[in-house]
C-alpha cells in the first residue's frame, strides 16, 4: 500500500492499517490534542486523538508535521526498521 491508496481509504479502514500495519515512532501533545507518528512503506501517518477518540488520520512523506529535531532519528529507525524485514 502506497501514500495513495492509503489516502483513498474510509476513516475506519485507515485506523486497522495503523493498528494493524503501520510502526508507531512518536508521540506529542498539540493543545488539546494528542498526536501520534507512525510509519508505513515510505510514507508517515499522522493521527490526531482528542478523549481518546481518532479525530483524523492524514498520510505524508515529509515536511512540518515531523518534529525537525527527530527526523534524522526517524529516519535512521525507519532505515534499520526496512533492512530487518
């Protein structure tokens, strides 16, 4: 599954691919929201929870959602993650 079959998909078949398939890498709180980062085949999912609810789940490769800060960490894991499998 790419970034645009991902984005294709109905909110609750987005949630069972990050439950199911995707690698969880971070997490931070953005106001009253909790956000968390995960990986899946070349691309990020960022999902939005407020009250322990999903409230979106919005696919990209890369730009301002990642904290800058950990991105070369990311990507090293997201590297040693590929060469694993």
């Amino acid at each position: 599954m790419n970034i645009y079959d991902y984005a294709k998909l109905s909110k609750g078949e987005k949630e069972v691919v990050v439950n199911n398939d995707a690698l969880f890498l971070e997490d931070y709180i953005d106001r009253e929201h909790i956000i968390y980062v995960y990986y899946l085949n070349g691309f990020f999912i960022e999902v939005t929870k407020q009250n322990d609810k999903i409230i979106d789940c919005v696919p990209f490769i890369r730009g301002y959602k990642i904290n800058k800060k950990n991105l070369h960490a990311i990507e090293k894991r997201t590297i040693l993650v590929n060469v694993a499998a």
